[in-house]
RNA sequence: GGGAGCAUAGCUCAGUUGGUUAGAGCACCUGCCUUACAAGCAGGGGGUCAUAAGUUCGAGUCUUAUUGUUCCCACCA
C-alpha cells in the first residue's frame, strides 16, 4: 500500500541508503551479461561544485541505468581529481597563504586535509542527488594507487621516446609561475594600445615606424624583421637600427611570416613576446635575451625599469619613449590575448627546461583516432579535430608545483645524465629517496631530484588505465578497454578527451573509449554564462535539492538535447515537481485495482486496452532508439507524453470498468488490470531512469511482493506484451478525440465533467472501432445513448444535458 | 579570418527518414470539488516556423545565400 502523501525529504534519503547497503549499484566481475562500461569524469577538487556538474553527470547517469535494465553489466566506477594546481590555488585562497612560504611537507598536509573534506562533501552531493556509480571503485587522484599508475605512465613514454626533457620555449603563467599547457589558455578580449616607434638606422638621421603592444620588451629585442616580397621595404634588408631607449642596434633581416598590412608592415622580435618568436629564436638561432622574470617583474636587462611589473614598466617606458621624442602615435586596439584559464593572468613564453610529450609528430594519428570513436553528438567531433589540427606546441607536462604527482626522476650531478626511477619502486617521491644504481653513464652518486610535479591532466589522463587496472591485472585491462563511453561536458574535449586517447594509443596503441557523449553547459538567463560574481542564478545544488528533491533536479537535467547548452529556468523545477506528484497519484490510483492481482497472459484484452499497450510499444521503441544515440532528453519526453496519455485518457476511459466488475464482468476488469499492471510496471522502470527514488517507492510499496527483487533498478525492461498497432493506434487515439470533445462540450457550458448526457452523436469514418469501444465512451462522458453516423471526418455533437436534482 | 551549433507561441523547448489543420509545458483567460490527484482536472486565445531564393505534387524539415546569436579555433608584431 501507498501512503496518502510522499515526503521527499524522509523517502530519497531512506532509498539512498538502502541503494548502498544492498549494494544494488556493484559492479559484478563474474557475471556474463555484456560489459557496459563508463569513465566518469573525476571532477576537479577547486572547492566549487556547481549545477553545471549535476546536469552532465545526470545525463551519463542516466545511460548507466538504462544500460543496467537492458541487458548490460554496468561498470560504473567514479573518482575525484585531487591534484596539482587547482588544488594548490584552492588551499591557498582558503588558509589565505602563497605555498612558497611553508615547507613542502606542510603545504601537502594542508592540501591533503582539504581534498578529503571537499571529496566527502562532492560524494555526499553525488549520492545525494541519486548517482548510481558503484562507490566500491571510487579513486582519487592524489592517492599511491594513482601516483604509482601515473608514473608507470610517464615510464612507459620515456621508454618508448615519447616524453623528452628539454630547454624549449614553453608558456608561462607569471602568476601561479609554473609553465602551463596549450589546452591550459584561453582567449580573452583585451584593450591595448598600439605603440609607433621610431627605430633610427645606424649613422643615419632617418627612422624606420614600429608599432609594438609590448614596449617593455624593448630590451629583449633580437632584430626586426620585414617581408621579403615587401618592395617598398627591400632597401632596408642588411641594414642596422637602433632600439629606442636602449640605443643598442640591431639588424633587419627578412622573413615571410610578417604581414606587410599588419602595424607598420615591420615587426620587432623579442625573445619572446609570442609565438612567432620563438620560431625565428630557432630558425635564425638569435640571442637568448630575458626580460621578465618568473613572477612577472623586469630583470637586469631592462636597465631602469628592472623590478617593475609588467603593466608598470610598460607606461613607464611609454613615458620615456615620449620624452626622448621617439613616440610617433599610440592607436587604441582591442585584441584577443592568450591568458591562463585558472586565474586569467596573460600569458608570458620563457625558456626553461620541462618535460614534453610528443603530441605534434602524430597529429594524423589523432585524427584518425579520433574517427573511430563515435561522437555524440557528432558535431562535437569538429572541435576535437580543430583543436589537433591546431596544435602549436608539444604537451609541456612540468609543473613549477609542490602538490601532485612527482616525476620519478633524478638528474646526475656529475654529468647531468636523467635517471628514472625501477618500475617495482613506484610510486616515488624522488625528493625523499635516492636510486638504487650508480649512474648508468658515469657511475656517479651523487643525484639531484626533479623537483617539479607533473601536470594534473597527465594523471586525470590515464583514468580509464586507472579504472582498468592497467599493470595490475592485464586479464581485466584486456578484457574492459577499450572502455564503453566517455561522459563528458564540451570545455574538456581538449584535454581531458585529448591528452586520454594520446595516452591510450602510446600506451597499448588502441583507442580508450568507443563512445564519447557531449554535453552541454548551464546557462544564466539571456545565455550568459552563470557566474557568483554577477548572482545571475540560484543554483546552488544542495539548495535545490532541498527545495525540489533530487528527482525533480534530476528530471531538470534531462530536459534538452545533448551536446545543447540550456538556460537555467526554474519552470522546468515545477513541471518535474508535477510529473512526481502525478506519478505517485496514478500509481496510487492503479494499484487499488492490481494490489491482488497476478496477470494472466491469456487475458482477453478489450479494444481500449489493447490499443495503450500497442501505445506502449510505440513509445517504448521510440525510447530505446533515443538512448541508443545517448538522448536521454529526448526519450523521456517520449515516456513523459505517454505517460499523460495513459493518466488523462486511457484511465479516464477504463476507470468505471475497474470500479464495476458487477456491471461490466470481471473479464472487462481483468482486461484494464491486464494493460495497467504491464503498463504502470514498466513505465515505474523507464522513470526510474530519471526518477529513482519516487519510482522505488512505488515499487516496494507495491510490485515489490510479487516480483521479489530487492529494487526496482534491479529489474529489466519487458518486451511489449502487444505488438505495435499503427491502425489501433489512430484508431485508439480518435477515441480519446471524442472524449475530448464532449469534455469540451461540458466546459463550454460550464457545466460539470460528471454531467450526464442524454445522447452523443458520433460521426467518423471508423464507427466499426468505435463502437466496439462505446461501453468505454459512455463512462467517460456519462453519456446515456450513442448513436453512430458514418461520415468524413470525425465530429460530436451533444444532445440533453440531464441536470441532477441532488 | 576558419569552423560548429542555434533561430518554431510572451517564456523555455519538442517536431525522427519531407506528407493532412505546426505541438508541449509555463504564463495568460474561462470553467469544473469528478469514488487517484485542487500541489488537481477540463477547455480557450496566442505562431508568415529569422529572411530570400531553389529542389519537390508537397518544405518547420532538404539545398544555397543573407541576417542575428552562442561557442570552438586562429590572429596577439
């Protein structure tokens, strides 16, 4: 029996539990079904779990429990990024501290301490909002397990020539002054200023016009270049200029990268003030000259300036330049400037010895790697393919960090040989232990540790390795990759997407996922992004869950389509809080007549019946080719209306049959017991998808007796007890048409639903159907006679309101 | 500059391979206590499907162009 009421709050933390001590999510290892398997993103410990993180978790949730009721042994395990830089800046804004002012081991300790209570909290969310993922697989990140997996990785590319240590030109946050990655930048739109300088030729009174966003780097200026088809400028090739302030000269020299319509035409190189730099610093093998520090201040080199921060020194030397009257005209300009995405500090390039994976010799590899995953959706691929086509520099793997995963490196002293650590040793922490060899190469002893940790995506990129045991058990990796699917939300398709399949491939040349699902972002209104900063939306999850339940933010989470980015609304709140409600009631409402009731498969069905049933199965087709393409949104909607349906209608049609056995037969009753129980058992299974613990709570109170199994998500889809009946179908649904106009009819005259009716004239092209219906008809318009008129179209007419006399 | 998505009712969105009169919910209006549900039910108004041309017997759906919008990538001299 059902309660009268459902509380949310006291059942979903009752099923939650009950989820967990029965063990009912748990991958199980022996058992034969077909392996559906999922690598959940482990979300990034930074202290902000946000609605954007429920919304595409759900989605992946629910294929898992889809994959579960049809037919799949789901392995769904879940994990939490917990390492390296933003941890690092999450810990420093919480003890209000830089990590360079404590010791090494104190900063770990802190992190550490911080990780675990966020991680308590994220899981907390998780289960609180329903995920199904079997919490028994659960890793993070930062732990041995990890590190070890995370080394062993870093061993396997540096054996195979993959990785390489190198004084390269990398790119560099000042701020956070570690170097970052390509996939680490975003674009931002900035305001600057375009300087024209005058650069005077050698022993000459004439100038050549520059125009420079970056006079501070005045100081580290190589040469000049011009384009070698430039006519106007070819006189200029060979000769010197002076460089403004700083009266050294320097040549001009010609190279086809300079657009002529650019500024001037005429380009200053400095080692480096971007890319393009530290091409010609290769190409024409130039001076190395450094004039930013790794905290973003002016170093020697820029003479007067040196300490000063960028920003600072550069209108500073503005001022000068104006005052020695080598300032021709500033124009305002607005550009897009790389910045790093954790903290939006612009982007510096500086020479320093780091460790690269080779990603730029492959790029076709990638392509084709990329090929033979399905996306879905499949325009999201686009981005993965403009993003390797695009690559620009090799993955800069090093961090100047204290927090994360180690390289298990050490440099020889004596003659600067790299030694790495024994696979049996992992992990290691080389700046607590030694080799355990002399120097293969000069028999040294004497060891300096690397000191730098290795990018987080280079741990949270070997997460289906993680999940498979690589090099723990090779019979489960070989039998479990490549993985089933990859979950993800669109801003990571170029690194955690990316760095996973250039691991996969280098490490067992296989692709690690053979699908990857894409979804969307959650918008502010006006499609803004949501940000704390402008309060543009109430999102905060554990808010809404308390105010709307988990069911109804998860029935939030599927509306739309996938890969679409959709608009925070809190209307969509009330029609999933109406959906629950009326899910309960129906439920309530068709156990009353199937609570002793065992279906009989011989059951003589009724037009009526037959027909929701043959409804049933078109939608439950329509449904399962929706998840087959990953569109939860969509194939709920499809049960959602069928649902409707089943409540305004085909109840309305039936229910004075289920109250009246003694009028209408116990065989016109068992044939309505027949359609509701199949009907309601299996919408409470499609539903659980999206709505786990409403549906549980039916169940138990209900099937539960019967069926035996220990949860509703324990159960399988049915195949459709009637086959798909396009003719019925219409036929069914011009029925309900009728109803609907005599309902019509009623409201019209203001009049009660319940009004009984002398007569309705009923005219249709399918009379035979309907007729067969009519006992039906008659109780749900409390219709006394129907009589029937063969005509075109379908029409009503209405004859004799009775009024009741009380 | 290159690429992708989107544009359907006041709002948020559906609309499968082209096929009657374009749908839902919210909001708005009207009515109804009906042996599941008033946190409910029944009904109503409201759309030149961004614009233009094309393919077709037939276009919201396919093609091309245009406009608007969001995003990705490149451009940082």
């Amino acid at each position: 029996m059902l309660e009268k009421k459902y509380d949310f709050k006291e059942k979903e933390k009752k099923w939650q539990e009950y989820w967990q001590e029965n063990n009912i999510y748990k991958f199980n290892e022996n058992c034969k079904k077909p392996i559906f398997s999922i690598d959940t993103p482990p979300p990034t410990v930074n202290g902000k779990i946000h609605i954007g993180h429920i919304f595409s978790y759900s989605q992946a949730e629910f294929i898992a429990r889809f994959k579960r009721m049809t037919g799949y042994n789901v392995f769904y395990p879940f994990g939490f990024d917990d390492n390296g830089l933003p941890t690092e800046l999450l810990v420093e804004k919480e003890k209000n501290l830089k990590a360079y002012t404590v010791s090494r081991e104190e900063f770990s300790k802190m992190c550490l301490e911080t990780v675990d209570k966020y991680e308590k909290e994220f899981k907390d969310l998780f289960i609180s909002v329903g995920n199904s993922a079997d919490w028994s697989l659960m890793y993070h990140t930062v732990s041995p397990e990890c590190q070890k997996a995370s080394q062993l990785s870093f061993l396997d590319l540096y054996k195979k020539n993959k990785v390489y240590y190198d004084n390269a030109p990398a790119l560099w946050c000042t701020k956070c002054h570690t170097a970052i990655a390509q996939s680490e930048l975003e674009s931002e739109e900035k305001s600057s200023t375009f300087n024209y300088l005058k650069f005077y030729l050698e022993n000459s009174n004439d100038y050549i016009e520059i125009a420079t966003t970056r006079p501070e780097l005045l100081c580290a200026c190589d040469c000049i270049f011009v384009n070698p088809k430039d006519e106007k400028r070819q006189s200029l090739i060979g000769k010197k200029v002076r460089v403004p302030l700083y009266n050294y000269y320097v040549p001009i020299l010609s190279d086809d990268k300079v657009d002529m319509e650019k500024g001037t035409g005429i380009v200053m190189c400095c080692t480096f003030g971007d890319q393009t730099d530290t091409q010609w610093y290769k190409k024409y093998k130039l001076e190395l000259k450094i004039a930013i520090d790794d905290y973003g201040y002016m170093t020697d080199i820029a003479g007067k300036y040196k300490g000063l921060k960028i920003k600072a020194a550069r209108e500073q030397i503005i001022e000068d330049l104006k005052a020695q009257d080598l300032l021709i005209k500033q124009d305002p300009i607005k550009h897009q400037v790389s910045v790093h995405e954790r903290c939006g500090t612009e982007m510096e390039i500086k020479l320093k010895k780091q460790w690269f994976i080779k990603t730029l010799e492959n790029k076709d590899k990638w392509l084709e790697l990329g090929d033979k995953i399905n996306w879905h959706p499949n325009f999201m691929k686009s981005r993965y393919v403009d993003w390797v086509q695009n690559l620009m520099m090799d993955w800069c793997i090093s961090r100047q960090k204290y927090f994360g995963v180690p390289f298990p490196v050490w440099y020889c002293k004596d003659c600067g040989e790299i030694i790495v650590a024994d696979e049996n040793d992992l992990p290691v922490n080389p700046l607590t232990s030694k080799p355990k060899h002399k120097c293969p190469k000069c028999g040294g002893t004497n060891y300096e540790p690397e000191k730098d940790i290795l990018d987080t995506w280079a741990t949270s990129s070997i997460t289906p390795q993680i999940n498979t045991r690589w090099n723990i058990s090779d019979e489960f990796y070989k039998k479990m990759m490549p993985m089933t699917l990859r979950p993800n939300a669109h801003d990571i398709i170029r690194t955690w997407d990316f760095y996973t399949i250039v691991k996969s491939y280098y490490h067992s040349n296989i692709i690690p996922w053979q699908n990857v699902m894409i979804s969307g972002f959650i918008m502010a209104s006006q499609g803004e992004k949501i940000s704390k900063r402008k309060g543009n939306a109430n999102t905060d999850p554990i808010k809404l869950i308390s105010t709307y339940s988990a069911d109804v933010i998860r029935y939030w989470t599927a509306t739309g389509s996938l890969g679409r980015d959709i608009i925070f609304n809190e209307d969509k709140f009330k029609i999933g809080a109406r959906l629950v409600n009326k899910l309960y009631n129906a439920s309530k409402f068709v156990w009353l007549f199937i609570e002793n009731y065992a279906p009989k498969e011989n059951t003589k069905l009724k037009q009526i019946d037959k027909w929701i049933l043959s409804k049933f199965a078109e939608m439950q087709k329509k449904f399962i080719n929706y998840f087959e393409k990953y569109e939860v949104g969509l194939a709920m909607n499809e049960l959602e209306s069928f649902f409707w349906n089943f409540c305004d209608n085909y109840i309305e049609l039936v229910k004075v049959r289920l109250y009246n056995p003694e009028i209408y037969g116990n065989e016109a009753k068992e044939s309505a017991q027949y359609a509701c129980f199949y009907c309601l058992f299996e919408m409470l299974k499609m539903f659980g998808i999206y709505l786990p613990h409403i549906t549980e709570e039916i169940y138990q109170n209900t099937y539960k007796t019967l069926i035996g199994a220990l949860s509703l998500h324990q159960l399988q889809l049915d195949a459709p007890k009637v086959k798909e009946d396009k003719g019925l179908n219409t036929n069914g649904d011009e029925v309900c048409q009728i109803v609907s106009q005599v309902r019509g009819f009623k409201t019209d005259n203001k009049i009660s639903l319940k009004t009984k009716l002398e007569k309705i004239i009923i005219s249709s092209p399918n009379i035979e159907f309907i007729k067969q219906c009519e006992s039906d008809i008659k109780d749900a318009t409390s219709a006394l006679e129907i009589i029937y008129e063969k005509a075109e179209k379908t029409s009503t007419q209405i004859q004799g309101i009775i009024e009741e006399t009380n």
